[in-house]
C-alpha cells in the first residue's frame, strides 16, 4: 500500500529534517540500508551449507544428535535466507523470482 501525497511529503520534510541536522548519521544510516540485507544473505547461505555438511558428515559417523544439531543449522539459515530475500524485496527493475514464476504458471494453464 503506497503512501497517499499528504504522507509522502510528511516523509520528504522528516527526511530533509533529518539530513539537515545530522548528515553524518544520515550518510551511515544509508550505507547500513544498503549493506545489511547482503550480508545477512552471506550468513544465512553460509549457516545452510555448514549445516548440510554437518549433518551429512555425522550421519556418515553414524551420530544422529549431533547430525540432528546440523539439520537445525540447516533449517535456520534457511528460514533465515527466506526472510533476508523478502525483506530485500524485488528489484525496481523488474518481477522478482516468485512473480515471474506466477506469471509463467497463469500463461501456462
């Protein structure tokens, strides 16, 4: 839900407002907006793979805690990997993944 005109020039004045009166806060506040959501991605495909190998290294040594243990790390980066892909949302020029999927399914039957 996008904002209406009135809201949006509220957000513009706050934004200038805040430029204005801390600009160095600003610019680092931009840079962390822009870093951020790569890095958690880094991490979480990090967490899945040393999850996977974990788990197929102890199931291997036949030790299901500790393979179990690995499976949870598994899960957890992948949960944490779907959640850093949303909040990075779509690229501005074009569908995301999802969306183009949808629309090959809705031409397709």
């Amino acid at each position: 839900m996008g904002l209406n005109e009135r809201e949006q020039r509220i957000l513009d004045e706050i934004e200038r407002q805040f430029y204005e009166e801390d600009p160095h806060l600003a610019e680092s506040v931009a840079k962390a907006a822009l870093v951020r959501p790569r890095q958690h991605r880094n991490l979480a495909i990090a967490g899945l793979a040393i999850g996977l190998v974990v788990m197929l290294y102890f199931l291997t040594q036949k030790n299901p805690f500790a393979a179990l243990g690995g499976f949870l790390l598994m899960v957890a980066g992948a949960a944490w990997l779907a959640t850093t892909m949303r909040a990075m949302g779509t690229p501005a020029d074009g569908p995301g993944i999802l969306e183009r999927l949808q629309q090959r399914w809705s031409r397709g039957s």
